[in-house]
C-alpha cells in the first residue's frame, strides 16, 4: 500500500543507494547496457520550451479549464489534505476523457476500412486502462515549475497552457504508438482476442490489423514533428526501434536466451518499458527540466514499466497456461535442471507445457519475479522522492498519485 510521507522529503542519497543495492543484487541487467539510461546534457528553460511552436496543432481552450478544475479541487490548506491518499485515475479523469476524443479524430482516414481498423481500440468502452496517459499528465503536474514573476498574469496563463498542450502531445503520441504496438504484437502472435473484444487481426484480417498499425505510427510521427523539438523527436524514434527490438529478440529466442534473465530484461525494457521512460523524459524536457530531473523521470518509467511487464509475466503463468515460455526460466531452471530439457524442446507439445507448469508451481520462481517487480516499484518511488522541493499542492499530489501507481502496479490482479 501507499506509506504517507508527509511533508518531509527524502534526500537524493537515498534514491542512489537504492540503485546501488539494486546492481549489488544482480541487477546486471543495466550495468552492461548503458543504452538503458540516456542522459541529455540540454535542456531549456520553461519559458523557451513554453515558446516554441504549439505541437498538435488545434484549439486546446479545454487545457486552462483542466487546470483551473485541478486548481479549484485543491483549495483545502491542511496538512492532513496533503497527506490524503490520492486516486492517479481520478485525478486526471476528465483531462483523459478529453484526451481519448482527441485521439480518436487524430486517427480518422480517408479511406473506410482503414479509418475502422485505426480506431478500433480508441472506441468507447474499449480504450484500455489509458495507463501511460495517465501517469504521462500526472508526471506534467508533478514536474511543474514556476514560470519568471516579472510576467503579466495573462502571460503566465498562456505559457502554461501551451506548456500543457505540448505535454498532453507526448501522451496522445505514446499511446498510438503503444497501440500500433499491439496492433503489430497480434499479427505475429496470432491472437484472437485483445480488450475483451475481438483482435483486429481476427476481425478484419492481418494485412488491414498491419496497415492500421502503420498509420498510427505515421499520425504519430505527424504530432511528434509538430513539437519542433530535436531531442524529444529523437527520443520517441528511439522507442519505435525499441519497440521492434523487442519483437524480434522475442520471435527468435532461443533455449539458451529463454533460460537467460538477462536477456529477458532487456527483451522487456524494450517491449514494455523504453515507451514509457523516453515519454516520462519527453514530458520533463518539454517542461524545461534539467538533464538530472529528466533523468529521475526516466528511472521512474523505467522501472514502473519493469514492474509492470514482470507483473503481467506473473499473471499470464498463473491465469493460463497459454503464455508459458513468454517469461525467463531462469530460476526454475536452477532448481529443476530436469526442466532444461523441456525448454530446449519447446512449448508447442501441450504435455511440454503441463510439465513446465507442474515445475513452475513447486519452484519459487512466481515469488522471486513478484519480488524484483517489488524492487523495481521502490526505485521508480526513490526517483519521485528524489525530484526537486515544490510545495506546490498540485504537484504534491501528483507526486504522491506516482507513487501510488508503483504500488498499484504489483499489487494488481488483472
């Protein structure tokens, strides 16, 4: 559960000794890839972010009105206010509703069938849990800073609805990328179902579910041009490579790398978890964050998106027997050397995959998995503790709302 902190704050010491405990650990997962953590030695004030040219383009006159209503729930001055457990869902609601209607005319085609396919998973009632939007506006809140005082008020307005809009961008961006993600991830998995509905690839065939997927990556690349900002542009392209990295190193593991932990963390950092960090970093960069804040909202998302994946792992072999072979059987493997064998044959044999599953019940392997996702959820909660003094209360909020998400992420049940 979410522990209160209180108004005190915990120093940049600790979030560096949870990193070293974490290596000491055999967390070497990060220390032979430093491609993992990409620092920026550039960055902006909020003022010159504030200023360049409006990414997705179009009449935000709703972004004031969000902030005002986030303003106008936070009137209560008392310490017990600020130590009030916060829903992150909640908190964002009607931003992300407005958010999702976006969405869904950024994804309208000339043609028919592939206007159909693109919208497919933004519909009403099928939209997901709108978890990366979700923590990508709280991260916005929670990065906020004070825009110069010598400013008119109307001036002060104006930046900071702009640096909001360009901020809900990246959010709009990482989710029909996440989406093409999935849209692609169904094709080559063959599977029928996605969201409680029918996958695109079984409703309207693999070429279209393709297609649809390429256009979202392409409307996209459209918005994230529109920011005008070299290195976020660099960033998100990055996370599309990723993305087909990840794919690919899943496609062709072989039985050495499926029994390799190593190999599956870095599979999941590029799967799960680069969309996420690189998006958390955007949000900072845009907000005129330093190189080391951006890099704090980049561990966050890093390790809440390992946290994540490991979790979805962990209910994937517990819920069905379908995924078996997805995780590492590292662990397993060391306890039962008889289940090599198994592996080296592969999980198309259905008996394969009863014994691998009769293995998996006597190890410990469930509970070491939930453990590191507990591991992981505590360092992206050290890098929001690690974030600049704001007294904010907004942004205390928002904060607390990050933390809370870590906690949520492993204790989850779906």
């Amino acid at each position: 559960m979410f522990f209160v902190r209180g108004l005190a704050r915990i120093s940049r010491s600790r979030y560096a000794r949870g990193r070293w405990v974490y290596a000491s650990s055999g967390g070497g997962v990060y220390s032979n890839s430093p491609q993992l953590i990409e620092q920026s030695n550039h960055f902006r004030s909020a003022v010159q972010s504030s200023q360049e040219v409006l990414g997705c383009r179009g009449i935000y006159t709703w972004v004031s009105n969000a902030i005002s209503s986030v303003g106008q729930q936070a009137q209560i001055q008392s310490s017990s206010a600020l130590e009030e457990p916060v829903d992150p869902f909640s908190l964002v609601a009607d931003e992300l509703s407005i958010l999702a209607n976006r969405l869904r005319s950024m994804v309208v085609a000339e043609v028919p069938k592939l206007a159909s396919a693109a919208e497919y998973f933004f519909k009403m009632g099928v939209e997901g849990k709108r978890f990366r939007p979700t923590v990508l506006l709280l991260m916005a809140t929670a990065l906020n800073v004070p825009v110069p005082r010598q400013l008119s008020e109307a001036a002060v307005d104006k930046l900071s609805t702009e640096l909001r809009s360009r901020q809900q961008c990246i959010a709009e961006i990482t989710e029909m990328i996440h989406v093409a993600s999935l849209l692609h991830d169904d094709v080559l998995d063959d599977a029928d179902t996605r969201r409680g509905i029918g996958s695109l690839n079984f409703v309207m065939g693999n070429k279209l579910a393709v297609l649809a997927g390429d256009f979202l990556l392409s409307r996209a690349c459209v918005a994230l041009a529109s920011l005008k900002n070299t290195e976020v542009v660099s960033l998100l392209a990055k996370v599309v490579e990723h993305l087909v990295t990840g794919e690919t190193m899943q496609m062709t593991t072989t039985s050495d790398q499926r029994c390799n932990m190593e190999y599956y963390m870095q599979k999941t950092y590029y799967k799960t978890a680069s969309l996420i960090s690189n998006s958390c970093k955007a949000i900072a960069l845009l907000a005129g964050q330093t190189a080391e804040v951006s890099v704090l909202a980049y561990d966050y998302g890093k390790n809440l998106g390992l946290a994540y994946q490991l979790i979805d792992d962990v209910l994937d072999f517990t819920g069905t027997s379908a995924s078996l072979g997805k995780g590492s059987l590292s662990d397993i493997r060391h306890e039962f050397p008889e289940l090599r064998a198994i592996v080296d044959q592969g999980f198309d044999n259905s008996a394969n995959v009863d014994r691998a599953l009769e293995y998996l019940g006597k190890s410990r392997g469930i509970q070491k998995t939930r453990e590191l996702a507990a591991k992981h959820a505590s360092l992206a909660s050290a890098a929001i503790d690690s974030f600049p003094e704001n007294d904010d209360e907004n942004v205390q909020k928002s904060r607390r709302a990050l933390v809370d998400l870590t906690q949520r992420v492993i204790t989850r049940s779906k």
